[in-house]
C-alpha cells in the first residue's frame, strides 16, 4: 500500500479481521443490479443467517459503497441496507421507535425550551421577554407588557433515545426550530388608562405554561 492510500476504515478493519481464520473464508458473490431512488446500482446478493459474518460484513460494505453513488434520504438508506441483509422488519420497527418519539414530543409545551420570540421578519426580539417567559398582555408601563409582532417562536427538543441505543448509551439528540404563534390585536390600558391596541401574539400568558393538548388547540391549529 502505498502513502497517498487512504486509511481503511474501521469495517475494513474489521473486515480483515475476520477473515484472518480460515472458519471466516468465503468466495465473495456476483454483485446483481438493484434498484435505489430510481437509480441501478450494483449490490451484493441479499445476505442471510447462514452466512459467516465476514462476508456479511462484505455485503455491507459494497451495498455503503455502492449506495453512496446516488443520495438517498436517510429513512430510505436504512430500509436498504435492511432489505439486503434480510433484517427489514426489525429495522422498521426500530425506525418507528425513533420516529414516534419526535412525533410525541416535539409539540409538547413540557418538553420544549424556549430559546428565543421572533417578528414575522424573523429577527429576534429580546424585549418579548422577561426571565425566559413572554411578557403578558397586561395594562401597565410599557417595559412590561408585550411588544409589538411578536410572531414566532424558536424552540429546542431534547429527546434521551439512550434506550434505543444498541450499547445503551447516552444517546441525545437536539433539534431547533420555529413554531407559528397565533397573532391577532390585543387591547390593554396604559398607565394614562389610555386603551392601546397592537398587533402581536394573542396567548394570554406564557404560552409554554399550557396543556400539551391546549397548545396544540391554541397555538398549533388556532381557529
């Protein structure tokens, strides 16, 4: 091997491992065209059980190799290399597990923070809130009462997958982003008694502090 080759990775590490004992001997199979996000490339035979782990490993590697010639959306990578390897039912299962925890969740007041409030520009809007909640309707001075356009919301869902983990470790995983608040105008007095109205969020209180099924009524499907 010369310098300018890449270091194996670590399955071809592996890989050489295996296949040191003659037990793990095997005569590799004829890749056979398949097809991929309406792409032919070509696999190696669908493994099984039977097969030593080696060319198992083999199989796997051709198929990543072979597959990272066209893109393919991750959910559909996974079904592939499933499909090939004869373990399709249990990869979906596990795929639903992962998914159905962002679908639990990632609307649930109890499970979000609160990074920021934005205005319909998208800039960010420091003075809609006091000590990380958002400032209420209220009559009063103005330093307190929430500000003009206060339109969305930008948020972070940390879900704990460390029991779906094949080693069953801290596995973590975050994600941002902007939900929608309902705005509309709001009417409150100033310290003159003046009523005042402004266009902004319509949520009384702070929004974070509903009902996972309030704020799907209230803020996620408004009427």
């Amino acid at each position: 091997m010369s310098t300018d080759d890449p270091a194996p990775s670590a399955l071809e590490r592996r890989l050489q491992v295996l296949t040191q004992g003659d037990d793990s001997m095997f005569i590799p199979k004829k890749l056979v065209p398949v097809k991929l996000a309406g792409t032919h490339i070509q696999a190696y035979p669908e493994t099984d059980h039977t097969m030593p782990p080696s060319e198992r490993l083999y199989a796997l590697l051709c198929n990543k190799n072979a597959a990272a010639t066209c893109f393919v959306p991750p959910a559909q990578l996974i079904s592939f290399y499933a499909g090939r390897s004869n373990v399709e039912t249990k990869a979906r299962v596990l795929m639903t597990q992962w998914q159905s925890r962002l679908t639990a969740n990632w609307a649930d007041p109890g499970s979000l923070r609160v990074i920021s409030y934005h205005a319909a520009d998208g800039s960010k809007m420091d003075a809609a809130m006091t000590g990380g909640v958002l400032k209420p309707i209220d009559d009063g001075t103005e330093p307190s009462r929430r500000p003009e356009g206060v339109t969305f919301v930008q948020v972070e869902l940390a879900l704990d997958y460390a029991d779906l983990h094949w080693k069953k470790e801290p596995t973590t995983v975050r994600c941002t982003y902007f939900i929608k608040l309902p705005v509309g105008n709001v009417t409150f007095n100033n310290t003159a008694g003046t009523a005042v109205t402004r266009y902004t969020c319509t949520i009384e209180g702070d929004p974070f502090a509903l009902s996972k099924e309030d704020f799907k009524e209230q803020i996620l499907i408004p009427e």
